[in-house]
C-alpha cells in the first residue's frame, strides 16, 4: 500500500477578517448580464481544472449510454 500524500495548508491563500470585511470584497454579480456571468463562471472553471478557455476539453459521450425501461 503506497503511503498517503502529505497535504500542506497554504496560509498565505486567504487572509482572517471580519463578515463585514469578506462581504466587501464579495462581488455582487446582479449587476452582469447573465451572458457575463456564464463568462466569469466557464473563467473560475478553466482556473480550477486548468483548461485553456478557448479550447475546452470535449465530453467523452462513450461513457454513458441510454437504455429504454421494459
């Protein structure tokens, strides 16, 4: 059995303050359009699986099948 990865906290990520603090620096996305925020939500998503926004990756359709109820 291989010996689990050890996971380190980086501190430096986030900062302590209070709800007053982290609800100034929260974005109010009401005022975008809902094309922009499809925008910002597909950039947060190429960051967090680190894929190039203009050539996404594509679905594996080979994966699922669809089968009909007898």
């Amino acid at each position: 059995m291989s010996e689990p990865k050890k996971y380190r906290l980086d501190k430096t990520a986030f900062k302590a303050m209070t709800f007053r603090e982290a609800d100034d620096e929260m974005r109010n996305y009401h005022n975008h359009s809902a094309e922009e925020r499809l925008e910002i939500a597909l950039y947060l998503t190429s960051i967090a699986y680190k894929f190039d926004m203009n050539n996404p990756p594509r679905m594996d359709k080979l994966i699922f099948s669809i089968c009909k109820h007898s």
